[in-house]
C-alpha cells in the first residue's frame, strides 16, 4: 500500500515537472501564450499574474496535503495524536483571511482588466482603424469591409499596426468569433451588433474560428486573418474592387445556403447598407432578403 | 404557422414515419446492443423466475434504501454509457485529421458529445447523489423512512424515465445536437426542426420533476425527522451539505422546468420567447439556462464535499476541523452560487461592470472552498489516517479539484475569459471539478458506505488500482485539452487541420480516456469478486471502519426499519461519543410497535405513463399525451384516496426479526 502511495506521488511528482517544462519549451506553438497583437499580449499578461498569485495558495496546499497525509499516517506511532482537537481560530482566521487577500488582489485585477479589455472599448492609436462587419453564417464567415467596398469569405487581410474594429452580427444560430492569437472572442448574435477591437504587431497570418457551436458544419466553420502591410492590404484591396464577382443581394441570398468547409471568396459589394441589413431583417421582416427557413 | 405545417403529421403517430427507424451502421449497433441486453434480462429473469420478487421486493418498494440501490444501479450503468460517449468523441478527434473525416458523421458526433453532457449530469450525478441521499440521510439523523416514501419511489421512476426517454431516442428517431443546455436559436424550431430537441427537453422535464420532488422530500425529511438530541448544529457534515443541496434544488430547478417549458411552446405551438426574430430573445435562455445551471454545479458537488467530511474525519479517528466554519463555507457557497451565473458568458457582450461583479462574486467562491479543503487537511492533522480507498479518492480529489478550481477562478478575471471560453480549456476545467469532485466523491462514498449497504466490504487492493488508473486517466485524459484550449482548439470539433498540430495531444487525452476504461475495469472486476469473497470480508458489527455517526449503530445491512429503537444524539459525532462512553452493541431493547410504508405500484404506474406522455409529445401524438396525462392523474386520486399506506409492525415480530439477524450472522 505504502509503496504504491510513494510510487504514484513520484509518478505524479515527474509528471508534472515534465508538464510545465514541455508547456514551457513548446510555449511558441500555444496561440493564447505566444499572441501577435497588444490585446492578445494583455490578456496573456493577466493569465500569467492571476496564475502566479493563485499558485501562492495552490502550492502551500499540495505540500501541506502530502506532508500531512505522510506524516500522520496510522503506522507513524510517533506523531502526535489529539483525536478531540477540532478548533483552532488563529488557524482558521489564517485561511479565511490568505484567500480573501488574494481574491481582493485578483478581484482589483479583474475590475481594472474588465474596463481596460472591453471589447467594445476602441484601441487608442495615431492610425485611423479599419471597420470590418462580420457576419457569422451556415457555416461560414462573412467579412464586410464598408469603407472599402468590398466582401470576403473566411479569409481577411488587415494592415499591421492598425486597430481593427469588427462589428459582429450573424445571420445563422449563435457563433462565436474567436482569433486566439490576436485577442478573445465576442459571441456573433443574430439581431444583435457585438464589437471587437484587435490589432497585430507584425505581419503573418492568424487561424480563427466559430467558438460556439451552431450545427452541423460548425466544425468547417474556420478563416485565416492576416496581417500585412498598408501598401500590401491597399494593393489587395484594389484588385478585389476590380474583379468581377459582385455581393449583391441575391448573390448574398445564395451564399446564406448552409455550407462548410468554404474555401476563400472575394467581392465587390453590390449593397453597401447589407450588414444593417442584415441585423434589421430580425427586427422587421424584409423584401427581398431570406435566409433558410426564414418564416415571414 | 408555416413552420409546423413543414412537418409531416398524421393522427394517429404524429411525427413518427418509418425513417425514425432508419440508423447508419454505428447507431443501429448501439441501438440493437441495448435491445439485446433488454430481452436478455427480460429471458434471464424469466428464466429464473424473478418477476415476483423483482416486482415486490424491488419496483414496487417504498424502502428508502431499495429505492437508493435502484438510483445506483441506473447511474452506475448510465456511467458506463456515458464514458463509452466519451471514448466515442476521443476515437473521432484522433481519426478525423486533415483530409480524413473519421468514422462518425458531424450530426451523430454532435448527438454523442449532447447525450454524453446530458447523461453525465442528470442521469449519472444527479442519480448517484439522489442514490446516495436516498440510503444515508434517514441512517445518519436517526430516521426509519423519509417523510414522504411514495414520492420518493415516484422521484425515482421520474428519474428513470428521463434516462429512458435518451436511450429510446437510441432507436427510434435521434437525440439533440446542441449541447447539453442546447442554446437557441440552434435548439429552436427552424434549426433544429427534428425529433433531437424534443427527446432532450422530455427528458429533462421529466426527470427535473422527480429532482424537484426528491428535494422537497429530503428537505422535509431533515428538517422533521431527526432523531431526539440532533440539533442543527449537531448533525453531521453530510446532512448540512445535502440540505444546502436541497435548497439549490428547491430553487433551481423551477427555472429550468420553465426556460425548458418556453422552449417546447417555442417548438410546438410556433412561439416567439427565444427565436432570434419577432421579438423573441435567445439571450434571455442563456441567462434563464445558467441561473438554473450553476446553482446546479454547486448541486452536485456540495454533497461530494460532505462525503469527504465523513470519509477524511473517520479515516483520520478524529473529530471534524472547524465544523462551524464548515456550515457557514457551505451556506456562502450555497448562496453565492445563484448570484454567479453570468459567468458562463461573458462574451455575450455585457458591459465591463457587470463582467466584472459577476467574475469577482465566481471568485469570492473560491474562498469558503479553499476553507473547506484546509479544515479536512487539519482534520488528518495531528490524526491517524488509514490510507484506505475512500482517502485515496480524498487525496486524488485535493489534487484535481484544486487544479480545475485554480482554472475556474481564472476565468473568472473575465478578459481572460475571452481568450479561453468555449475552448478545450473550459471542458478541461469543469471535468477537473466534476470528476475531480463529484465522482470522486462519490467514489469515496461508495467505498465507505458499501459495507453498510450490502454487509460486506469491498476489495481494498482492486479500488487502489482503480483509483490509480482513474487519477492518472483523468490527469492524462484532461491536461493536454488545457493545452489544446490555449492552442485554439474550440470544444465540440468532430475534425481539425493537420496543421494546427492537435494531433499529439489529442492522442495523450484519447489514452488518458483508455486508462479511465481501464479503472472502471477494475471497479466492476472488484464488485463481482468482493460479491464472490463476501463471506470473507463480511461486516458483522455494523461498523466496520470504526465510524462516528449513526448510521454505523445499527447492523449491515440494516433492517427495513433501520433502527429497532430510535437513537439518542448527544454530541456532533454521536455514534463515536456513544462508544466512548461504553457502548456495549446493541442489546436487547425494549422494544415499540411502529408503524412502515407499504409497497406501491403506483410509482411504476406513474413512471410507465410518463414515459408514454414524454414519448407521445416528442412525436407530437396528441391523442397518446391527453390519454396519459389523464391516466397519471388518475393515478394519483387513487394513491390519494387511499387509506391504509400503512402497517402496523408489532413489538414481538421485530423481536423475532432482531433475533433472527443476530442468529445469521453468528453462522
């Protein structure tokens, strides 16, 4: 039994140090640890300080529960036996006042990060941000860019250093718009505006994803973002405001159809009030524009 | 309105059409497998000519703790259905990489991963706590039954035809694919006009009713059947946790008989409470499903805790450290807990205010839960502790659950939140707490009770190898997914790129879920062989593990009517003072007529027509519900007017059964 106990605190004990050293060598490849823009990089900062303080408590607790359960074990006839002892109030007061003093430390963190990393809140900066509508669909991401005139599908580009703000809306089932290297998510609600602000500090690409599950073809339901430069994302954009393929209204009726898997589409954008659009047609019914099942 | 129009209806069987029967390959195996096992227990037990006594002394009884074994029996084999879910979900994500697609279809990967967070929660927690409440709470305050025993036989056949309803669901027609809350409008009408939903809101219901009936009962019990001397503040750890347990029920489920009532009216008669158009609000679901949903976390896991008060005080023969400070840590998680609930969705887009009192109000928890998991560290503390099975699961859980709350209280800072939710982080986080807690617990529980129950204990040596292969397959099975979750990886994925790099770590947790498999191998290898050696391990003296509490006074198993005489508690541990002060065993006693509850099929009959109702509004067999319905009412005026529930067992007759028991155990 004993020998057992010791060879699994050992198994246990070499786990997890080969745990925390993979964690820590492969950190690169781990999205939310290694992030490519400034909201991405505070919210990674706020998970490492609230993991070291909450590890002030954790880690007290998983030697004094090894060293207790060891030390006073039935055949240790030498330790000290009170079978009556059930109060003590100094310790008691102890472990009701360390927790509260961390959750005080950690509450304050989580005012202050709450208001610092509102996702509606925009990112100050000297450039003028990028709009991007998104517009979450069976199964697959709609990207309006207003100012530019021009759509894309599941894939996006966006110039470095610049704040894009994203409106998120969704003509289909509640999904959520995530791109763990950039910075956390905001849910994408039919009928309703959600907004995010994200930015990159360099140039690369980023994969993104519905978070939350909305049917069938969720698991397709996946876009590249990439960042570039102002005279890359200026470049791209002039040859999509040239081609021929046009997001009109009934183009976008066809693309509403429920598919997965979508490989990248680029338009022009026939209808420039189509996000709003879109997020009236669930608060009125509206000529012209249905989705699947759309009952009006 | 055009949209149930859509739907093919006849009178007769509603929504039913021959295609309800049409399986792929994998769904028919599972389907037929269970029907097999029906009609061989059905010939076994004819065979053996069982009916009569299944019937009398089992389905029919109103003994609290038959009714217990049965919710055991359920949940422990709804368990067993429930990891093979989970063993499912894991084979796929490791087949279905890059340009294969695995071997299950998204839709019935999407009902497996549903049926799997749907049986996991209501049938196997939920049953295991109503199974364990059911046997221990009359022993341990001193009771002969429950205050009500016919609705705790009807709580338990409710109870059962939720779990019937899923596995019918098996084969005629399909189950949800919208994850176990099912958010609409993916849970709607125009998303998800099938059967699936329909199975799922049935099943909940009804079962939700038994759980609301069992609270109440048990409320009742606790507060009004306690034996002379037992106090509040004198009852053990376990009472005050479960009756904090009944509180939540009392006023949680309510809510999510009427969040789950609105979502049928939405299906069935076309309304507009949660759509996304005509006014209706699927975020108001969201807030409804987890104001009913995180009280219900603390449901399950409060009475793990109070396992693990009884388990870690007797294994260490020593008194319970800060019992006060116990009872007021459960009564602040308890209330807390309904004042926490927007935390599951934090990305909703509330404003930064209300993140963050509802992210500081999830943490404040964290510390009444640190207080309990140092007072049982004191409670060893100067103790002498057995390292038997039961504190084997304690220690396994110190670690887990410490882990997978550390987690909870980070996401709790909500903008890191932002970065994890609805990733493999979460899921790795609350199967940490609920493995790590509330089956742990409940495995603690069972190993410690079960010489009480049955009369014999269970073999030491294979519950340690269990509790290993458990510990690591947990470990294994659920530190790659938080790793996986910081990748990127959302949770409910039936394929990825090989690009992303999952791979590797999708193997670890598939073999981590393999070396569970393993564990619970050996749990069922230590049943039957503790069954095969149960003379050998026979527990004459009632309390094999020198107990503390009441329960271990009177014999194993203990009669029907648990105490020939009512015990007195004088003290908090009342059993353990009683022996101090000499306790000799139990003598001959001067013995008093009293009064038990006679056997009932009504429960059953209630039960069956449940199931019937369930079944016909599922497919829309109108004239099936209103039959029913009607039916169960009727059932009910009759068990209402019926006069003699009750025997009389007279003093001489418990006399000759007491003397009975004492000549069988000395052969």
């Amino acid at each position: 039994m004993h020998k057992n106990l010791k060879l699994a605190f050992f198994l246990f004990l070499i786990g997890s140090l080969v745990t925390i050293g993979l964690i820590y060598f492969f950190s690169a490849q781990i999205a939310v640890l290694s992030p490519a823009g400034m909201i991405g990089e505070k919210q990674r900062s706020l998970l490492m300080i609230s993991v070291y303080v909450m590890l002030l408590v954790v880690v007290p607790v998983f030697i004094l529960t090894f060293f207790i359960a060891w030390k006073y074990r039935a055949s240790n006839q030498k330790a000290k036996y009170s079978p009556e002892w059930d109060q003590n109030h100094t310790a008691e007061i102890i472990w009701w006042g360390i927790p509260l003093i961390i959750i005080v430390v950690l509450g304050i963190l989580t005012w202050k990060g709450c208001h610092d990393l509102d996702p509606f809140k925009p990112i100050a900066s000297d450039r003028k941000p990028l709009k991007i509508q998104v517009v979450a669909l069976q199964w697959k991401w709609l990207f309006i860019y207003p100012e530019q005139n021009i759509a894309t599908v599941n894939f996006f580009e966006f110039p470095k250093e610049t704040p894009v703000e994203f409106e998120v809306t969704a003509d289909a089932p509640m999904n959520s718009f995530w791109i763990p290297r950039l910075g956390g998510q905001v849910y994408a609600m039919a009928g309703m505006r959600s907004k995010l602000s994200l930015i990159a500090n360099g140039e690369g690409s980023y994969y993104g994803s519905s978070a939350n599950i909305s049917g069938e073809g969720f698991a397709g339901m996946k876009f590249t973002a990439q960042s570039t430069t102002q005279e890359g994302f200026d470049q791209w954009v002039s040859s999509i405001q040239q081609s021929s393929s046009v997001l009109t209204l009934d183009a976008y009726n066809e693309l509403v159809e429920p598919s997965s898997y979508v490989p990248p589409q680029f338009f022009k954008l026939g209808s420039p009030g189509l996000f709003d659009d879109i997020i009236m047609k669930y608060m009125m019914p509206m000529k012209g524009m249905h989705s699947r099942g759309n009952r009006s | 309105m055009s949209g149930l129009a859509a739907i093919q209806t006849s009178d007769i069987f509603g929504r039913l059409t021959w295609d309800a029967f049409k399986h792929d390959a994998i769904e028919a195996s599972v389907g037929v497998g269970t029907l097999l096992l029906m009609v061989f227990l059905i010939v076994f037990l004819t065979y053996k000519k069982r009916w009569h006594w299944l019937w009398n002394e089992w389905l029919t009884s109103l003994d609290h703790k038959k009714i217990g074994i049965m919710y055991l029996i359920v949940s422990g084999s709804m368990l067993f259905k429930g990891i093979v879910d989970a063993a499912m979900m894991r084979a796929q994500q490791i087949l279905s990489v890059g340009d294969s697609f695995g071997y299950l279809s998204a839709p019935h990967y999407q009902q497996i991963f549903t049926a799997h967070g749907t049986t996991m929660v209501f049938f196997v927690a939920m049953g295991f706590i109503a199974g364990i409440f059911n046997i221990i709470v009359p022993l341990q305050i001193g009771a002969r039954d429950v205050a009500f025993p016919f609705l705790n036989s009807l709580s338990f056949w409710l109870f059962t035809v939720g779990v019937g309803l899923l596995m019918v669901s098996l084969m005629i027609g399909n189950f949800s694919g919208t994850g176990w809350v099912g958010y609409p409008p993916l849970s709607g009408l125009k998303y998800s006009p099938d059967v699936g939903v329909d199975y799922w809101i049935w099943s909940l219901q009804i079962s939700g009713v038994g759980t609301l009936l069992t609270g109440i009962n048990f409320f009742v019990t606790i507060f009004k059947m306690r034996c002379p001397g037992m106090t509040l503040m004198k009852m053990p750890m376990f009472i005050w946790a479960v009756l904090n347990t009944l509180v939540l029920i009392a006023f949680s489920f309510p809510i999510l008989t009427a969040t789950l009532g609105m979502l049928s009216l939405d299906r069935m008669l076309g309304m507009h409470f949660f759509t996304s158009d005509f006014g209706g609000n699927p975020m108001m679901y969201v807030n409804l499903i987890w104001a009913w949903g995180h009280p219900e976390v603390y449901i399950l896991v409060l009475p793990a805790f109070g396992i693990f008060s009884e388990v870690v005080a007797t294994f260490s023969s020593k008194r319970l450290f800060g019992y006060v400070s116990m009872v007021w840590a459960i009564a602040a998680i308890t209330f807390l807990s309904f004042i926490v609930w927007l935390h599951h969705f934090f990305t909703m887009g509330a404003g930064p205010k209300v993140n963050a009192f509802f992210g500081i109000m999830t943490m404040v928890i964290a510390i009444p839960t640190g207080v309990k998991i140092f007072n049982w560290l004191f409670t060893m503390y100067r103790g002498r502790v057995q390292f038997t099975t039961p504190i084997l699961w304690f220690l396994g859980f110190v670690i887990i659950f410490t882990i997978g709350g550390m987690d909870g209280v980070l996401m709790a800072v909500a903008p890191v939140d932002f970065q994890v939710h609805n990733s493999l982080f979460l899921i790795a986080h609350f199967h940490s707490v609920a493995i790590g807690g509330v089956l742990f617990g409940f495995f603690a529980g069972y190993t410690y009770w079960f010489p009480k129950i049955f009369g014999f204990k269970l073999d030491e040596k294979l519950g340690e190898y269990a509790f290993f292969c458990w510990f690591f397959g947990v470990l294994a099975a659920f530190i790659p997914l938080y790793v996986l979750g910081l990748m990127g990886a959302t949770r409910r994925l039936d394929h990825y790129d090989a690009s992303t790099g999952w791979f590797p770590l999708f193997a670890i947790a598939a073999f981590g879920v393999l070396l569970v498999l393993v564990g619970i191998g050996f749990q069922v290898h230590q049943l039957l062989y503790s069954i095969k050696h149960r003379r050998k391990n026979r527990d004459i003296t009632g309390d094999p593990w020198n107990g503390r509490t009441l329960e271990w006074s009177t014999l194993s198993p203990p009669p029907f009517y648990n105490f020939a005489v009512i015990p007195q508690a004088d003290a908090r541990d009342a059993f353990w003072e009683m022996k101090k002060e000499g306790w000799k065993g139990r003598g001959d006693e001067p013995y008093e007529e009293i009064h038990m509850p006679k056997n009932s099929p009504l429960g059953v009959f209630i039960g069956g027509l449940s199931m019937a109702l369930g079944f016909a509004l599922v497919w829309h067999i109108f004239w099936l519900a209103a039959l029913s319905l009607l039916a169960i009412l009727a059932c009910i005026i009759v068990r209402l007017s019926e006069e003699h529930t009750e025997y009389t067992l007279s003093a001489s007759e418990m006399k000759r059964i007491e003397k009975e028991i004492e000549k069988r155990h000395h052969t």
